[in-house]
C-alpha cells in the first residue's frame, strides 16, 4: 500500500489521530508496504483503539501481525458492519 492509501484507510475508520503518530514508525518499518488493503480495513474495524495516546507502535504493529496472520491463515473475509 502506498502512505496515502493506509492514511486514508485510518482516516475512513476514525483513526487519524493515531495515524499522525505512528506515521513514522509505520513507514520506517515498512510494515504496510505489502500489505492488502482489505487485511488493514478488517483490522481496523475489528480492533477498538479508544485512547490512542497510549498505544504504543510496538503493541499496534504486534496485535496487526497476529491478525494478519489469522486472517490469511483462515481467510477472513471483510465484513464492513
């Protein structure tokens, strides 16, 4: 995914505040560089991130590595609610 795309993304599920700091820590990691859009839409709108000024990139990056893992291993399909 390019930067605009998963900043969209974000923005589309009400995350941009959390984007805006884990912006740099996500495009050093190039985390999201081969990542299906669908994999981080799912993830968005299946995690709850209500405080997002005390998650941590470590803990974002490992609960989105777990689920991406269930949901290729068991392909998951997108259910937007």
């Amino acid at each position: 995914m390019t930067e605009k795309q998963v900043e969209y993304t974000f923005d589309l599920f009400g995350y941009s505040d959390l984007y805006k700091k884990l912006r740099y820590p996500l495009e050093v990691s190039g985390e999201f560089k081969d990542v299906d859009i669908e994999i981080l839409e799912s993830f968005l709108d299946r995690y709850s991130f209500d405080n997002s000024d005390k998650v941590l990139f470590d803990d974002f990056i490992h609960h989105f590595r777990v689920f991406k893992k269930i949901y290729e291993n068991n392909d998951l399909p997108y259910r937007p609610w």
